[in-house]
C-alpha cells in the first residue's frame, strides 16, 4: 500500500490518502473535521512524522476481548 500522509492548513488535522485518489482529485481533498477543501500535495506530512503517525494508528489485533488469555493455576 502505498500511501501518504497530509495535514489539514486550518485546523492541523492528519490523515492518509492514496495518491491515486489525490491524482484522480488534481490533489484536492476535503478535511473530514472542518471541511476545508485544500490540495494535500501541498501539505504532506515529514516522512519521519508519518512513520510515527502510522506506528500509533489503533489496530484490532490487539483486542483483548476477542483473544482471551487463560491464567495458569
């Protein structure tokens, strides 16, 4: 998956977009929190930040209610 990062100019908001979506848009997207119409190709986010982003994205793999752990007597 090839994806990357972009940060909303009004209100900072992060999130990913396909840059297949971003050519099909000429790079304009829609802040889904202010709904700030801006052009994501202007406003990527730092590799290294993305990285960090992507590393602390929830993930349901870690769902403790699905994966029970039985406790040795």
């Amino acid at each position: 998956m090839n994806e990357i990062i972009t940060r909303c100019p009004s209100c900072s908001l992060s999130f990913r977009a396909m840059p297949a979506h971003l050519q099909a848009a000429n790079g304009l997207v829609r802040c889904g929190a202010c709904l700030k119409v801006f052009d994501a190709r202007e406003n990527l986010v730092d590799g290294s930040l993305a990285d960090r982003h992507a590393n602390h994205a929830p993930s349901d793999q870690n769902d403790d209610a699905s994966n029970p752990i039985e406790q040795e007597q």
